[in-house]
C-alpha cells in the first residue's frame, strides 16, 4: 500500500513490541481465544457440550466465531442457541462481525434429509421499555437498511402523547436548549410517582455537558451522561441526544476509517451509515417515554432530516421553527430565521458556504418572510399578513423604494442576486 503503509508499519512495529515486553509471559483476551480455537482443532482439547449458548451474538467476531465453530464439529449433534439483536451491532470497531449473524445457517446450521445450515429463528420481539411511538419508530428507522433482519416489534404500551421531539440548536444557544430540555423533562412524573430519570447520551466523550450543574438545578429528576456505546443495556424515562449534526464528528460520524483498517476489521457493509443507523436505534430506544434530539438548526445531521421528513416517524419539530422555516430562492434548502441585533431579523440559507442566500424579514413586523400570494402580484408576510409589491423577474423577491442615477425607483429587496425593478409611481 505505498510509503503510507510503511510509515505505519514502522510506527506500529514500535509499539507492537512494547506492547509484547510489558505482556510478558501473560496472555491477553485475544490470545486465550486463539489458543482455545487451536486445542479444540487439533484435539487436544475434547469438548463435552452438546449444547452451546452464545449471549450479545450480534458482538461476535471472527476469533470467538472460530471457537464456537471448533467445539461444534467435534459432535454432530452438538446444537448452537444464540440470543441477539443485529439492530444494536455497534462494535465493529472492536472485531464484531455483522456479517456472521446474518449468515448463521451458513455458518453454525446443522443437516438434515440432505439440506444443510438448517437452523430456526425466534423473535423475541416485546419490548419491555419503550411506548409505542418510540419502539415502531425506530423499528422503521433502523429497517431502513434492507440488510437488516426484519422482525415484529411490540411496544411496552401505548401513549398519545408525541414521544419523539426535536430542539434545534445554533452556535451560541446549544447550552441553553439543553437546559431548557432537562428542566421541562424534570417537571414531570416519574415510574410510580419518583423522580424521572434522564439520560443524556453523546456520539463521543467530549460532549459530555456539567451534568452536576444540570442536577442541582434539576433536584426534581435524576440526570446522568453516558456515551451511546456505553449506554447499552441501560434505560431511563427520557432520553436526550446530543450534537445530531452535519459535521465530522457530528451524528452519523462522518469520520472515514483509514484504509490500512480494512486489513484487521470485518466487511464494511454498503449501506451508507449502516452501523451509525444502529448507534442511532441504540440511543433512541433507551427511552421508555421520550426522546429528545438537539440537533444544528443549521446543520442537522441526515438522520434528523430523515426523521422529520417522514410522518410515519411522528416526530414533532416546534411549531416556530416550521413556521419560521422557508425555501431557498437560489439552491432550494432551507432559509433559517435570524435574530438580528438591531430587532429587525433576517432570513440566511442553511447551505452558508455552498450558497449564502439571504433575506430580510418583513418590512412591516421585522420577523417574518412575505412569500407569494395566489395572485402572483403580492407578497404576504407569513407573520403579521401585511403585503409587499412582487419582484416581476423573481418568484421570492419584493420591490423596496431605492435611488440610482436617474433618481428613485423600484427594485428587488434580493439584489444584487436580482436585478428585477419597476417605475416607481408618483403620488397625486
């Protein structure tokens, strides 16, 4: 693979045998399955088990894989039961191999009248944790990827009430939304009248918030931080997801692995973010109640605009935002409201750097967007109802009084993008 290859070559050999020094004469896990593997194949080890039962099967690796294997030949009537969930196969990092559990007649499957990897399959599809709109919402989520094995989902009950919710965030208010969030979350009820329990959940380490400060400003709930991967197993009535945005190390990680990795780890699958759509279905259902998801208003990640573009989701966006929420002239994305610092606000695209199409607000009120009318001639602001003559080259545009040379006139508020104009008429 080149000099790059070298280079790391070089580096890991260093390390390599420091790490061989310090271990000794000792063995690591790695090892103690590898030298297990080998007494098995070779005999020298003689397994008594017919019967094997393998827990967490969607974290196995090759390595164990070859193990469980080994044990199973020595009798052909051993039998293997294995319990797991291919949606919460997030470890590829370590070793897991997804790909073994999907082929698991072909890998552990027994023979019979002449057919082989005959195996059975059981569902163990109740879910004791979360309502309804969360545990069928991230079922359609999470089978979104073909390649995941489809399986019925039956909730923990039933509630009217919209489970999943979304709270946008800009680069000065991300603190504040969370704070926001935990003290509405710590007003309610928790499981049989105790407090309710928050967990706060992070993509990585280092967007772990002051979560003493946000327990003593929240008496009234519990409230923990944990990474998603180490959230595994865990539950709380409401789950709060941090830093679902566009961005490198945003969620779904935009983070590529390095290619030399593709020597040592399994299969990459070739559906886009498969395992980070596992991360997500991960986080979600840790939630008996309710799930919140902070996200960039600018740059949310494809997961949030995945789950807020499609109503089967029942996520709920709020109610000012889609309000305040237009179309981009120029590229077609979304034109975001902002707070101006002289009180009148303005419109900007969220594509800032690809497009950086702005708007004013309404001349009128100063917050929100005149847009077209049905008449084509107008333009009606989506806030206060108050009209603005239409640009006649543009379809988002209105005309503003403006001075040029020749004196005043009519032209785009969007100029210089637009150059349309009109004759300004003279008052009688």
């Amino acid at each position: 693979m080149g000099k790059r290859a070298e280079a790391f070559l070089t580096i890991f050999a260093a390390v390599f045998r420091e790490y061989q020094s310090r271990l000794g004469d000792r063995i690591d896990f790695e090892d103690m399955v590898n030298r297990a593997t080998a007494l098995v194949e070779s005999g020298r080890y003689q397994s008594q088990f017919r019967h094997i039962l393998v827990d967490e099967f969607q974290d196995i690796s090759t390595g164990r894989a070859k193990l469980i294997q080994a044990l199973k030949r020595q009798h052909p009537d051993a039998k293997v039961f294995a319990v797991g969930d291919d949606w919460q196969s997030i470890y590829r990092f370590a070793g897991s191999d997804i790909h073994i559990m999907r082929n698991f007649g072909a890998e552990f499957g027994g023979t019979y009248a002449g057919a082989i990897g005959v195996h059975r399959t059981v569902d163990l599809g109740r879910t004791f944790r979360s309502v309804d709109k969360i545990a069928l919402a991230a079922r359609r989520f999470v089978l979104r990827n073909p390649a995941q094995i489809t399986k019925t989902v039956i909730p923990a009950g039933e509630t009217d009430e919209p489970s999943i919710r979304i709270a946008w965030t800009r680069r000065d208010t991300g603190e504040k939304t969370l704070n926001d969030a935990v003290a509405a979350l710590a007003a309610t009820e928790g499981k049989g009248g105790d407090k309710p329990s928050i967990l706060i959940l992070g993509r990585y380490r280092f967007l772990r918030p002051d979560v003493g400060q946000l327990q003593r400003q929240n008496p009234g709930a519990t409230v923990t931080f944990k990474t998603i991967h180490a959230s595994k197993g865990l539950e709380a009535d409401h789950v709060i997801i941090l830093g679902a945005d566009n961005a490198k190390m945003g969620f779904p990680s935009m983070i590529v692995d390095d290619p030399l990795l593709s020597l040592v780890s399994p299969e990459a699958e070739p559906y886009p973010n498969a395992e980070e759509r596992r991360v997500m279905y991960v986080a979600v259902t840790r939630a008996r109640r309710t799930v919140t998801i902070l996200t960039s208003e600018a740059r949310p990640s494809v997961f949030v605009e995945e789950l807020t573009k499609e109503s089967e989701f029942g996520v709920v966006v709020p109610l000012e935002t889609q309000k305040h929420t237009h179309t981009c002239p120029v590229c077609g994305g979304r034109l975001l409201h902002m707070a101006g610092k002289d009180g009148r606000d303005w419109y900007r695209c969220e594509h800032v750097k690809l497009c950086g199409s702005r708007m004013p607000a309404c001349p009128a009120c100063g917050v929100g967007l005149p847009t077209r009318s049905r008449t084509k001639r107008e333009l009606v602001c989506s806030d206060c109802g108050d009209s603005q003559p239409a640009c006649p080259s543009c379809e988002a545009g209105w005309l503003v009084e403006r001075r040029g040379r020749y004196g005043a006139f009519l032209g785009c508020v969007r100029f210089p993008d637009c150059d349309g104009k009109a004759k300004l008429q003279k008052r009688s």
